[in-house]
C-alpha cells in the first residue's frame, strides 16, 4: 500500500471512530426515553436500508447500460464497411 493509501485508509478509520463516538454520546445524553431512542433508531435504520436499495438499483441500472452502450460502439467498431465502387 502505499504511503497516499495509508493516508487515506487512516482518515477514513478516525472519521468513523469519530463518528461511533458521537454516536454513543448521542444515546448517553439523549433527552427521550431509551423506547422511544430504540424507536427511532429502528425508523433510521429501515429509512438508510430503503435508500441503499435504491442507491444500488440505480447503480446497477447504470452500469447495465454503460455495458450495453459499449457493447455497440464495439460491435458498430468491428462491423464490416461497405466499399462504395465509383
């Protein structure tokens, strides 16, 4: 790996520490309920589990079609040329 990687993979481990912190302090000094806290993560959780469905759908929707595009601009590539005889 390399040291940009390590950089990068680093950065990417405090920022979700960091955010499982907040998270946790969050919970702690929360001002509801611990039912109603369970509640709403649970609608959290749901709603985030909806919109990665989506996002994945739509990713695969696209590359579908950027397959396909690719598909005919090399089947248009290797397709035989007529030679116009004068």
């Amino acid at each position: 790996m390399t040291t940009n990687g390590r950089q990068a993979a680093k950065n990417a481990a405090l920022i979700a520490g960091g955010a499982a912190v907040g998270a946790g302090m969050v919970l702690l000094y929360a001002p509801q309920s611990g039912t109603e806290t369970r509640r709403q993560l649970r609608h959290y959780a749901k709603k985030t589990q909806v919109q990665a469905t989506r996002l994945g759908r739509d990713l695969k929707n696209g590359a579908e079609r950027i397959i396909e595009r690719g598909k005919t601009l090399v089947a248009k590539k290797n397709a035989p040329r007529a030679v116009e005889a004068a």
